[in-house]
C-alpha cells in the first residue's frame, strides 16, 4: 500500500522532499484521516489567497487540525525535520502573508472554529482562531455588546487572521483596530509549545506585551488557536451621514474638520467619485457633481446631537449633506465595502474565502498623517495619469489609511500592464515615506511588499524583528522567505 506521501502528494503532480515525506507519513499516523489532504484541487485552492500571488513552490500537502492538541503535533513535527509551515485562516488576505512560498504544508485554522465562552461583566469573549469575525459581534450582541472592529472582509474573514495582520476596520476611527480589542491570546510556537501571552484583563504591566508582539506577525512568529477579545457596550443609538463635495480638497478638509472637532465619530470614510449614486434620485444631482463622498457615523447617548454638529461643519466646507436612516446607512456602508451586501461575500468552495481577484494587482495599502491625505491622494493621481493608468482610492479619513488604486484596462493584467503597475505602487510608496508614511496601514506585508519592507523598518528595526524570529522560530519553518 502506497503512503499517504507515495501516493497522494504525486497525484497532485508534485514529488515532495525527503522530509515532507517523512512528516507527512508521521502526520498520517499521528492525525485523525480527515485531518490531512493532499488533493490536487484542494492544494491548488490554499496555494494562494484574495491576492492570487504565488510562492516559488507549491504546498506538497494540507493540515486541517479541530484541537490546539493537534496544531501543536504538527508543529512539533514539522519543526524536527525542518519543514515549512505556513498558517492560513479564511484566506482573505490581500498582501500574500498565507502564500506558501518554499514548499511544505499548509496549516488550516478553519476547524479551530468555536466561541469558547463570553464574560458579558468583563465585556471579554474567548474565541478559536478560524471563528469568522462578524459571528462574534453576533454572539455579543445577545448580551447587549459588540466587536468594534469592522474590516470589509468581516462576514468571511477569521479572527485569526485578522490578528495576524492587525486588521482595521470602519470603527478605527473611534475604537481603534483589531491590537486595540485583543486582551491576551494562545498560541502554538515553532516546537509545538503553548504559549498563553497573559491574563485578559485591561491592564497588565507584568513583563513584555507579549500579546502585542503576535499581533501583526502574519504567521511568522507562531500559530494563533485561540483570542480572547475585548467587547463594548452597543450604542444606545447611532447617527449615520453622507455628505458630498465639489473637490477633492474640499472633501478631505471637511474630514479634517471632523477630526478637529469635539466630537469623535465613530466612522469616518472618504470614497473618491461616487458615480454609483448619480443616477439615484435621491442623491442623482449631488452625486454627479461631487468628486468626493464622507460616509461617517456618531454613536452612543447623544448620537443624533453630536451629528447635527458635525452637519454643520461638513455644511461649512462645501458639502451638500443628507442624514441617513437604517436602510440607507446599510446602503452606503455596501458602497464603501465595493458593492458587496452585508453577509453576501465573495465565497467560493462552500464558502471558504474569495476567488483572487486581478483587478487588485494594482491596490496599495498605505497610511499617513491624516493631514497629509490631500498631498498622497493628489500625489496617487499624477502618478496614475503619468503611467497611463486608471485610479480610485478609499480612505479611512480619522487615521490617515488610504487604499489607493491603479488600474489598467481591461480585465486582466498582462506583462506591460504589471510593470506599470508595480512601478506605479513603487512611486507611490516613495511619496507615503517622504509624507511620513507606512506602506501598509492594515493588509500587512505578506509576499506583496516584502521587497520593500526593509526600506519601510530601516536596518536596526529589521535586525530587532529579525533576532525575535531566531528566538522564536530557530528552524525557520514558519511562514518561511517572508519579510521577517
């Protein structure tokens, strides 16, 4: 009888080393059957994530462990013989950090999929890692509570990942991103140990923030299993917005002002050109006339007044602006998240994660100080014209994180069209440094930036990052020929 590494690994057509061999014939005897798969569409499916990026080598096989007792065997086995293992949880990813790119396995979060237990005095919830983010305002909600933060992705990504990037959200302008709602997590090391980063209390200055060092890792540190999360009353009441402006100018002013102004939104968006909405007969005439829409909210006691203050700046900058009810708020916060309702997704597979997208080749995923949106944005634009490309742009307004956008014609990208866009990106990320900026504000670096992220650290901080994974991951299996 052929093993499991003889038999299924070269029907997907790939040879493993000698020693994927071994530990995936260890694994096979060590792990329940529907645990491991070799198949080829199966291989094919997690070789890749929303980016559609690929590694130099192809996966030889995957792991889909349902206990933290079966993550930290594979781990401790991999780590023996020195195998890859790259960490993966809805496969929403848009910089490539769960692209496999040396060979080895693939490390599925997605059994790992239980809320654990909910504390509504403590406001805390206890988690697995491939919960899917929007399940757990879900449970909050029954005891009057929410998760604060709100990425796109938030109906089909995991928590894990959006742990493992430190994702953002539409709520970053009140509460912070995905760091400031993690209380403490478990997490499984290179050698199969367990790691508990602390108590999930609020406050904790007993050693290093360990909790904050995995934060953002993208796997490369260790594998997240479990969180627990910290949770926020649900308003009492919320006041949502759109307010449209001639310019773009005008636009990020009024946003300015926002932020400068006693009251803090909870969200506050900016889209460039809504045409979606200029035929509307609603917002038809103030659409078709705006180059810039702010999508923002005010919540808790007194929502309705914060927001009639703030009308009256936005008013004060050019801006024709409507208060939306509960239908039209869900109507534009779809239109910021790219036309996809609330609870549709992009899903393939029953579900699990997006199909790449090619039309994203060109996204960026920068930030800078928020009173230097005008000059990035602006900046994004000539850069665009000067490549023969087309652009849009989104920004979370109150923290300066802009997705930008370069587009070329057509609906896929060929070799010319990716060297202009790449030299585009390139360009841009030079303005984001001049501006005092991050290449990547939530998406993380993943394979998609990792050429630049030594610029972006400079020599001493990708020394520091580097000691810390020697530390932790001595072997080098995890999430290997990334950034770090």
């Amino acid at each position: 009888m052929n093993t499991l590494a003889e038999h299924d690994t070269l029907t997907a057509g790939l040879a493993p080393s000698a020693s994927e061999a071994a530990l995936l014939d260890q694994l096979a005897a060590a792990l329940p059957p529907e645990a491991l798969s070799a198949r080829p569409e199966e291989l094919s499916f997690l070789a890749t994530d929303a980016t559609g990026l690929l590694g130099e080598r192809p996966p030889v096989a995957a792991v889909f462990p349902s206990t933290v007792e079966q993550v930290q065997t594979v781990l401790a086995l991999a780590n023996n013989l020195g195998v890859p293992v790259v960490a993966r949880g809805a496969g929403t990813g848009l910089a490539g950090g769960a692209v496999p790119k040396a060979g080895g396995i693939v490390l599925s979060l997605e059994r790992l999929d239980q809320i654990i237990d909910i504390s509504p005095q403590d406001h805390s919830i206890r988690v697995q890692a491939g919960v899917i983010t929007a399940q757990v305002s879900e449970a909050a909600a029954q005891f009057g509570l929410f998760y604060a933060p709100d990425p796109a992705s938030a109906d089909i990504s995991s928590v894990g990942g959006n742990i493992a990037t430190n994702a953002g959200g539409f709520h970053c302008a009140k509460y912070g991103v995905t760091r400031d709602s993690v209380l403490s997590l478990k997490v499984v090391l290179a050698d199969g140990a367990l790691l508990d980063t602390g108590p999930a209390t609020f406050k904790n200055s007993a050693g290093l923030s360990l909790t904050s060092l995995f934060i953002g890792s993208e796997g490369t540190l260790g594998v997240i299993v479990e969180a627990t999360l910290r949770l926020r009353p649900a308003p009492a009441e919320t006041a949502t917005f759109a307010a449209f402006f001639p310019s773009l100018r005008s636009g990020i002013a009024a946003a300015a002002a926002v932020v400068a102004s006693p009251v803090q939104p909870a969200v506050l968006e900016l889209l460039r050109r809504p045409e979606q909405l200029t035929a509307d007969a609603v917002y038809g005439a103030a659409a078709a006339a705006a180059e810039v829409l702010v999508l923002g909210q005010t919540d808790g006691v007194g929502a309705h007044a914060e927001a009639e203050t703030l009308y009256e700046l936005l008013r004060q900058a050019g801006g024709t602006v409507f208060a939306l009810d509960a239908a039209e708020s869900e109507r534009f916060f779809d239109l910021r998240r790219g036309g996809r309702r609330r609870g549709e997704g992009v899903k393939d597979r029953g579900g699990r994660g997006p199909r790449p997208d090619p039309s994203r080749f060109g996204d960026a995923d920068v930030a800078v100080p928020p009173s230097r949106l005008v000059e990035l944005i602006e900046a994004s634009s000539r850069i665009a014209a000067e490549h023969g490309l087309s652009y849009n742009a989104t920004a979370h307004a109150a923290d300066g994180n802009v997705h930008t956008f370069f587009f070329a014609d057509g609906q896929w990208v060929d070799a010319a069209a990716a060297t202009a866009l790449n030299q585009a990106r390139t360009e841009l990320y030079e303005v984001v440094w001049r501006l005092g900026g991050t290449i990547t504000g939530e998406h993380g670096i993943g394979l998609k930036l990792a050429a630049y992220a030594e610029q972006q650290l400079g020599s001493v901080a990708t020394r520091v990052n580097a000691g810390i994974k020697q530390v932790l991951d001595p072997v080098g299996i995890l999430n290997p020929g990334k950034w770090i």
